[in-house]
C-alpha cells in the first residue's frame, strides 16, 4: 500500500494577520440559565379583594360593593374624577365603561386608566396614563364601553378616570352607603374619589398634581373583565459582565422543549436583553414574546445580531415577565451571548 501524500502549507505573516482580524477569532460564547417562576412568586402584593377565579366577563364597578342600587348626578365639565381599584388576579380588564343616564346635546367625554405612584411609602396618587378613550359622544343615555388593551398587574391599586367636556349630562354613580373604603376615612366621612380642575382635552400622560380628595358621590366606572393577562412582575437576571472591552456578537435563546400552548395562548413570556450601564441605565437590545413566535424545542431565536463595543463597568442583563397561567417553562432555556475579545479601549 502507497503511503499517503502529505502536503505541507507555509504561511507568512500576512497569513497570521489575517486570521487575527478575522471576526471570529477569540469569540467566545457566555450561557445563562433561567428558571421556573415559583407559585405565590407573582406579586409582592398578594391578592385582591375581588378575585374571580376562573371566571370570565365578570364586571365590576370601582370602590364599590357591589353595583346595583346606582344613583346619578350631573357632573360638571372640565374636572378630572379619578375612581381607584384593585386590579383582580390573572384577569385581564377587556373593557371600561360608564354609565350615561340623562345625555346632553353636545356633551362629551374620555375614560382612562393611570397607574399609582406606589413607592412602597402609601404614596397611591394618581401616576401615568395607561389607556385613554377616545372621545365619547354623551348625547345618548346608555352604558358606554371602551375596549382595553393594556396589561396591568395583580393585587396592584389603579384608577379609573372620567373626564366630561362641552356640556354637562347625568351619569351613573356609587351611593355614599355602597362606596368601598381603598381609600379611608377623614374626620369619619368616607373618602371616594379624587379631583382635579383641567380643561376638557386628551387625557395627559401624567396625572396632574394639586387633586385633592372627595367625600360625595363618585362616578360609577366600571370595569370588564375576561381572560387571563398579567401574572408577575419582570425578573432580571445578570448575563454577561465582561472585565474589560469585548465586542457583542450576538445574544440567541435556546429551549430544549416545545412550549405548550394550550389555552388559547393566554400563557407567554416576554424576553428582553438589555444592555446595563451604570451612567444611563438599561438599553433593549432585543425582545422575544412567545406569544408571537412560540418557543420550538432546540429552534434558536435570535434577539440581537450585530457588533456592539461592550466596556468594562457595562453587562448584558436579561428581563423576564410572565403572562397568564400556566407560567411558562423557563428551567430549560438558555441564553447564549457571543462575543470576541478586542483588548482595553
């Protein structure tokens, strides 16, 4: 048998420098592990006093004990009412309404939901807008509902904000005997809603500062709700912090089995990977929500592609939040991060 020909290959240095600069060249790849959401690990908060569950289309009005027995008045225009509520567990709010009893020719008005500040010190004010209604023609008498499309998070306290203009027209409101106390007693007269003046228009993106409480009739605002939405607040986990400067490839997931959609897909999760500076804080760089691409066992998803200096003092972060029930199976995906080292710059 011939003995096999070896061919030998000399390289120079323009050899050498070539593979240096070569993108791939010292790349390296940084795994990160996730895992399960534990049950009773969805809210710091626990659970609302109005939790229907397994219910769907249940609808409520909020801070009061029930809705039958309503009254109404004329509410004057150009004054922001803002009624608060405990948003239920895994419910999603679908629709917000109120209740026009006596229309008037040219009335108008908006509805909305804001936030509260919630500093953890009692601070509940009225925060940011998260839904505002276009304008509702309050000629007519009828219930008029909005649909919603915002995600808010359980056993957390929002508000419902009414907002008439142009000509003043009857509403539905809570009796003083049926208003709920989320918001105390002062001098023994049951606090219910909370007003400021503002000139009729969109509703601001802030809640305006100086509303101060009221103890009469509040405006009976109500709320639908149906399917499952929000069900934990996001978890951050730490992916990649280099200790000096490294150029970012690529961050990728990979699962290792199909994700189960069933339930109408009510259940996803949404995967941000950001890039954390101490100087101005978390930049996207990426989103991957499986509710628009489900997870599929060892199918890679890419949420960033592309060459970013990353100095020493700066990381790659990953967001978690979970949507619906069941939670979904995170323990066996990883995060890749694809780097290459460049040197001190």
């Amino acid at each position: 048998m011939l003995p096999t020909a070896i061919r030998v290959v000399k390289r120079g240095p323009s050899d050498i420098e070539a593979a240096l600069n070569d993108p791939a060249f010292l790349e390296r790849t940084a795994a990160l592990s996730f895992v399960d959401l534990q049950p009773g690990a969805r809210s710091t908060f626990g659970f609302a006093p109005n939790t229907v569950l397994g219910a769907t289309d249940c609808e409520f009005t909020a801070n009061a004990r029930n809705g039958t027995a309503q009254g109404t008045t004329a509410f004057s225009v150009d004054v922001l009412r803002a009624v608060p509520f405990i948003h239920s567990h895994n419910l999603a709010v679908k629709q917000i309404a109120m209740n026009v009893t006596t229309g008037a020719a040219t009335s108008v008005a908006r509805i909305g939901i804001y936030d509260a500040i919630d500093d953890l010190a009692g601070n509940l004010y009225p925060n940011r807008l998260l839904f505002g209604s276009s304008q509702i023609d309050c000629s007519s008498t009828a219930y008029k509902f909005v649909t919603v499309n915002v995600s808010l998070k359980e056993g957390r306290l929002y508000w419902l904000v009414q907002h008439f203009g142009t000509a003043t027209c009857t509403s539905a409101t809570v009796p003083l005997a049926l208003s709920d106390t989320l918001l105390g007693n002062s001098a023994g007269v049951c606090n219910t809603h909370m007003t400021v003046a503002r000139a009729y228009a969109a509703l601001p993106d802030g809640f305006p500062s100086g509303a101060t409480m009221a103890f009469t009739v509040a405006p009976a605002l109500q709320y639908l709700y149906g399917n499952a939405s929000v069900a934990a607040d996001p978890q951050t986990y730490g992916a990649w912090f280099p200790r000096a400067t490294y150029m970012l490839r690529a961050i990728r997931l990979v699962k290792t089995s199909d994700q189960v959609t069933a339930g109408s897909g009510v259940s996803r999760v949404v995967v941000r990977a950001q890039l954390a500076d101490p100087l101005v804080g978390r930049t996207t760089l990426g989103l991957f929500d499986s509710a628009v691409t489900p997870f599929r066992a060892d199918v890679p998803v890419t949420l960033y592609e592309s060459d970013r200096l990353v100095r020493k003092g700066q990381g790659v972060v990953a967001s978690v939040e979970h949507f619906g029930q069941p939670h979904v199976r995170m323990a066996d995906v990883t995060m890749l991060v694809d780097y290459a080292y460049v040197g001190d710059r």
